[in-house]
C-alpha cells in the first residue's frame, strides 16, 4: 500500500472530473516522511479512493497517473507508451518519409511529467517530475518493446526539466544504446537534431504541420523566418519554392544549426542567408515592402502568469514592426508559445497591433500545436501552441 493522501472536503471534486493535479491548498493530511517521487494514494474527505500518483514538492504535490486505483498496474508505463505510439501510428507519422514526432505528452497522453520525442531511432526523454526520473529505466526500457517503433536509443535529457530544489542531480545521458546519428526525417526533409546541447529536446516538433502550412504559401516570395533556430521553417519555405529567405536567429548555434539544415537538404542553392543578430534589430533595420512572408516564431515571452502583462506587449510591439514593413498583400505567420497566454490574448496583442498600423488584415489561418501534442480536455493548462496566419494588405 501506498502512503494515503486526504483531501479536505470538496478538493475531490476536480479529480473525480480527471484533472490529475493536487494542488497543496487541497490536502488535508499526508505523512510528513513522504520522499519527492514517492507514489502516494489520494483520497477524498470520506475515504473514497481517488487515484495513485507521483508526489512532489510544490504548489502541484501530485500528478495522478491512474484514476480510481490505489495502485498503478505492473505493466503501466508500457500500455501508456503503447496507447501513445497506437494514436501516432493513427495518425499517420510513423512512415519512411516520417520519423520524427512526439510520442509522449505529458498529461495529453496521460504520464504526467514525461515528455518524449522520437528522432529516427533515438527517443529523447524528458522528465518534469521526481517520480517520473525515477522511473527513467523501466521507461526507457518499455520504449524498446514498442511495436511499430524501431527505438534503439534512449537518450535521458532532464538536468533543466526537473525541480532544482529536489536535488535529484540528474545527468544527461543515454540510458540505452548510444550516439548513431542525428538526422531524422520530417514530411521528407532532413533535419540535424542536436538533442546534446539544442533547446528542449533539440528540435520543435510542434510547429510541423505549420511548417507544412507555410510551404504552401511560399511559391516566388522573398520569405523572412525570425526566431528560426533549427531553420525548419525555412526549410520548408525553401522547399515550397520561395525566392529567398532569411533567416534570423540571436543564438549562433541556432544559425550554424539553420546553416547545416539547408546545406543538407538544398547544397549549392544560393537563395537562403542566416543572419545571427537580435530580431528586434534585425525588424529595426530591414527595410519597408522587402518581404512578403515573415514567420514570427519567438520563445514564450511569457513563462509564467507574473511575466504576462509584460510578455503581451512584447507580442505586441513584435508584431507591429512586422505589420509596419511586411509588403503590401504580405503573409503574416505568428506565434505565440507561452501556455499562460490565452488564445484570446494573444489575439488582441496581435490585433491591436494590426488595428494601430493602419493596415487592412485579415485572418487566413488559426492555428494550434499537432495531433502528437493532444491535451486532454480536463487538462486544458496541456494547450499552449497559438498562431494566426494573417494576410495584410
Ligand atoms: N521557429 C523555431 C523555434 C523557435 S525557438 C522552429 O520552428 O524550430 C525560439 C528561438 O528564438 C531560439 O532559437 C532563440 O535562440 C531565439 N531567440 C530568442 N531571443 C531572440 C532574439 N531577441 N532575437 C533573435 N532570436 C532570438
């Protein structure tokens, strides 16, 4: 039996709904033993049984990761992952032309606290919980058993995902196999993906179908990718047979990694330019009417809700230099990655910033993140991938 949790009268009721956070305020009693990682027991006021999870420290003290049972099954994390890897090949994005996506999304795909995303035949693990680095091994190991999924390398990446405070010292690593290659395969492009030092788990799998949105409009236009890190945007804007496209990235790593990708996938072609400077300099600098497609893909400008009044009016002011230069009957692709800003929020950052332009703007597009990134709608904090695809006049 697990250490039990109680809950105080009423606290039952988002669990009985299935939103699979404890929040502290919510407890009532809990052992004062308990380890960050353990499995707990949590149960309402009058002793019903609400589900098992990991606890941890913190304002959500425990993720459920089964509903209605005081104990999880002992082939659990293997179904999970089966039922994961059952919707992508649902999906469709399991092919020879297809062999990167996100296999695991957290609550979306009901493991709280994991992140995993396939590249060729490495998977790239990301734990955002105590227990679920605990349990990095059996995970691990369930990966290589995937039917359909052709996993032989699992690469552990969790030294900036996990709470700091838990003095867990996780290292980067591979906890099976090794290093045998770095270039997976998205919609028929190759892309090098650095899981070793890149951002997140190396590459924004989220942005693929908008991407591939994105190549449909790039015919003939003089394309501006900011923020491109990896250069997947301009990629496929080179592939949809855009004039030229620049892409723009303060990181130099970011720009060497844009660089490789085009040299892999179009050597010799002159259209495309990387440029390493600030996008808000870049934005200053560039002239008025010079391109009529810009992508504006930048990092969450707000990661938590105390950042969000600042974090709009940086959507905003972005935004406005784009609709201030953008050519007339110009393609604006923007976005907004920041979970705490909603998409009616990022609307009216982007609008308000269109309406004070001048300029006539419709909206061709609304976008959001992939099938391989669900949320689960007792879930709603899992959605957090807005875009507008807007043609400005
Ligand atoms: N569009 C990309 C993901 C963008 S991630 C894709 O499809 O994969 C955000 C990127 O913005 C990072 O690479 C980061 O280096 C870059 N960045 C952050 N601040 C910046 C700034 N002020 N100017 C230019 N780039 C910036």
């Amino acid at each position: 039996m697990h250490p039990e949790i109680i809950l105080k009268p009423g606290k039952e009721e988002s669990l009985l709904r299935h939103h699979p956070w404890v929040f502290s305020g919510a407890i009532a009693r809990m052992p004062e033993n308990l380890d960050e990682g353990d499995y707990v027991c949590v149960k309402a006021s009058d002793g019903r049984i609400l589900g098992v999870g990991h606890y941890q420290i913190g304002s959500i003290t425990v993720r459920i990761l089964e509903f209605g049972k005081d104990s999880i099954p002992e082939d659990f994390f293997f179904t999970r992952l089966n039922n994961a890897a059952e919707l992508r090949r649902t999906l469709n994005l399991i092919r020879p032309d297809n062999d990167c996506f996100r296999l695991v999304h957290g609550e979306g795909d009901f493991l709280p606290g994991l992140v995993v995303d396939i590249y060729g035949d490495t998977a790239v693990m990301q734990a955002h919980s105590p227990g679920m680095h605990f349990e990095r091994n059996r995970i691990a190991e369930a990966l290589t058993r995937l039917p359909g999924i052709k996993i032989r390398n699992v690469y552990y990446k969790s030294e900036t995902t996990l709470p700091f405070k838990a003095r867990l010292d996780p290292h980067n690593d591979y906890l099976i196999g090794g290093f045998d290659g770095n270039i997976a395969t998205e919609n028929g492009l190759m892309f090098n993906i650095d899981w070793l030092k890149g951002q997140k788990t190396g590459f924004f799998v989220d942005q693929r179908e908008n991407r591939s949105l994105l190549e449909k409009f790039a015919k003939d236009k003089t394309v501006l990718n900011m923020f491109c890190y990896t250069g997947g945007f301009s990629v496929y804007a080179m592939r949809g047979g855009a004039k030229s496209v620049d892409s723009v990235d303060s990181s130099a790593k970011a720009a060497a990694l844009t660089d490789a990708n085009i040299a892999l996938n179009f050597p010799q072609d002159n259209r495309h330019t990387t440029h390493a400077v600030d996008a808000f300099k870049f934005l200053a600098d560039m002239p008025e009417d010079k391109y009529d497609l810009i992508v504006l893909d930048p990092p969450a400008f707000a990661k938590h809700r105390s950042a969000l009044k600042n974090g709009l009016i940086g959507y905003r002011k972005l935004n406005a230099k784009a609709f201030e230069k953008i050519k007339p009957g110009g393609i604006l692709f923007t976005f907004s990655c920041s979970q705490v800003v909603t998409r009616e929020a990022f609307r009216l950052a982007v609008f308000s910033a269109a309406a004070k332009s001048g300029r006539k703007v419709r909206v061709l597009h609304q976008l959001t993140q992939p099938a391989d990134h669900p949320f689960d709608i007792s879930h709603p904090e899992g959605e957090y991938l807005k875009g507008l695809v807007l043609s400005v006049e």
